[in-house]
C-alpha cells in the first residue's frame, strides 16, 4: 500500500490524465474520460469495459467466465421477480409505481429530479415505492432490494446507458459527484480517481483496479467475498473503508451525487447487471 501511495503522488503530476477541471460541461468530461482509458487500455474495444476488471486482465476472465456459466446471481433475479409480481398489502405492487414492463425500469436512473432537488436512483425508488404504499422500506446495501435492483438490471441486459445531466440544477449535482470522485480521503489520502483512474490496470494486494470507465454498469453485484448481492453503494462504502475514510450511508446525497457522475461517465456502454466478482 505504501508503494501505491507514493506511486499515486507521483501520478498526480502526469498532464494527460482527466482531471476536474471546474468549468468543463460533462460532455466534456465524458470524452476527456474515454479518451483517457483509450489511451490506457489500447487494446480494449470500448464496449467491453462494461466488464470491469475483467475487461483488462485476462486470467481473472477465464476464471469468471467459468463462473458466469452458472451464475451465482441467478437465485437472485428469481427472487427479485417474486418480489416484484407480490401484491402489498393494499394490493398494489411495484408494477404500480414502475409500470408494468419491468426491462424500462434500470435505465431510467439514476436521474436528477427538479421537485425534490434530489438524484433518484433504483433504490432510492424502490423504497420511495414500498413507502407509498405503506410497506416497510428496505435495507439498502443487501437483501431484497438487491435482489429487485438484480431482476430489473437483468430485464434491461443489453440497452445503452444513457444518463442525462440537463440544466444548471442538474449540473451542480453532478458537478458534487465528480468532486466526490476526485477528492482525496480517509488516512491513506487517496482519491477514487487514485485507484481507478490512474492506477486503473495495476495490482493492489490480490486485486486489479478496474477502470472506473464501466463500473457502474453491472450492479448490483455477487461478490464471493460478501457471500451475496450487494449494491453500488455497498461498494462505495466498501472503498471508502479500504482507505480508512468514514463511510456515508447508502443513498446519502453524497453517493447519490457520486452515482450520477460516476454513472454519466459510463454513458454509452451496455446495462449488464448483475455481475459477478470475487
Ligand atoms: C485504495 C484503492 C481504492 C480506492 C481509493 C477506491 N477503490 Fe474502488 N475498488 C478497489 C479495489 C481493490 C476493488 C476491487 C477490484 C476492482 O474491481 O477494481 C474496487 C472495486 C470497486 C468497484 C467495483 C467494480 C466492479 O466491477 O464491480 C467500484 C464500483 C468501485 N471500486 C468504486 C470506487 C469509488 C466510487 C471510489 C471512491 C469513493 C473507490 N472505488 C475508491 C480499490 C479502491
């Protein structure tokens, strides 16, 4: 760890890399990000690195491969399914609030919304939903909200992420996020740009860092070391944690601002939720 510290301070003082610059607009930003992992990762078509890790390294892939034959998720969308089709207790079910195709659901968020001042994303509405209805909401880093997430990101495999910053309101909440991104934290000091922008590709411990160009696109994810689902913002808790910085809390503004930047940033990959990771 201590290497990668001083390896990252190093980094910092590379010209090329995409950094936030304040006044640029996120389309901009969108295109400095492709170009970077572009350059980076010449030999990756841009659509695949919706695979994370898994699109630069290829012994993780063959071993994740293998485990995709049998996914260790599949469980999971079934339950997601039942969750969705149950009636609540008013008789009502997420087909109310959602409508009733359930593939149109995941690429609507996460997206601004002018009335509350607030990013919505899948989760943040599927309790929104339960709560209207009367229903206790979900905990939201596991269990059946993961599992719903897992059944509508597979409904939508296949469709372009297409997330949408429109209007000065808008701006700055993804302007939050992308600060969020780039700003250094925890006792280590360190950004998530550190690890997964500019160190995207080298090993920390046991692990690759994937790109952060794609990683928004498979959640929520069964990780091995979980023993089960998880979504983003477990993850995002997860990172925090390894750099000894105080985690928000899932949904937070914070991480709901993070996922509107983070999510923009991988605009024009494929939704291919759920994944699988160690
Ligand atoms: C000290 C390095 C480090 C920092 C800083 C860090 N991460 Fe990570 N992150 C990891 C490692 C290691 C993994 C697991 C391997 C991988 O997929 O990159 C990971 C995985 C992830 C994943 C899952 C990728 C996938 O394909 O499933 C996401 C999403 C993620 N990080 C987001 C973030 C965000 C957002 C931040 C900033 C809040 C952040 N990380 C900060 C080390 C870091």
């Amino acid at each position: 760890m201590k290497r990668l510290i001083a390896c990252a301070a190093v980094a910092a003082g590379i010209a090329t890399m995409p950094t936030a610059p304040v006044f640029a607009s996120p389309e901009d930003d969108l295109q400095a990000f492709r170009a970077y992992f572009k350059k980076k990762f010449p030999d990756v078509p841009f659509e695949e690195f919706k695979n994370g890790v898994y699109a630069i390294d290829k012994a993780s892939r063959e071993q994740w491969e293998e485990i995709e034959e049998f996914p260790p998720y599949e469980i999971n969308i079934e339950k997601g399914e039942a969750i969705f089709n149950k009636p609540f207790k008013n008789g009502k079910t997420f087909a109310d609030c959602f409508g009733k195709d359930p593939s149109t659901v995941r690429a609507r968020y996460p997206k601004y919304d002018e009335g509350s001042g607030l990013v919505l994303t899948l989760e943040s509405q599927i309790n929104a939903c339960l709560k209207a209805n009367g229903e206790e909401p979900f905990k939201y880093k596991k269990g059946k909200i993961a599992d719903l997430s897992a059944f509508f990101a597979y409904k939508a495999r296949g469709q372009k992420v297409d997330v949408k910053v429109e209007g000065p309101k808008a701006e700055a909440a993804y302007n939050k996020g992308k600060q969020f991104f780039y700003a250094k934290r925890g006792q280590l000091n360190m950004a998530c740009a550190d690890c997964h922008v500019y160190y995207a590709g080298s090993r920390i411990r046991a692990d690759i860092l994937s790109p952060a160009l794609g990683q928004t696109t498979h959640f929520p994810v069964y990780r091995s070391k979980w023993g089960g689902l998880g979504t983003l913002h477990r993850r995002y808790s997860g990172c925090n944690k390894q750099v000894r910085a105080k985690p928000f809390k899932a949904q937070s503004n914070e991480y709901r601002q993070l996922e509107l930047f983070h999510s923009y940033m991988s605009n024009g990959l494929e939704w291919n939720g759920p994944g699988a990771r160690k």
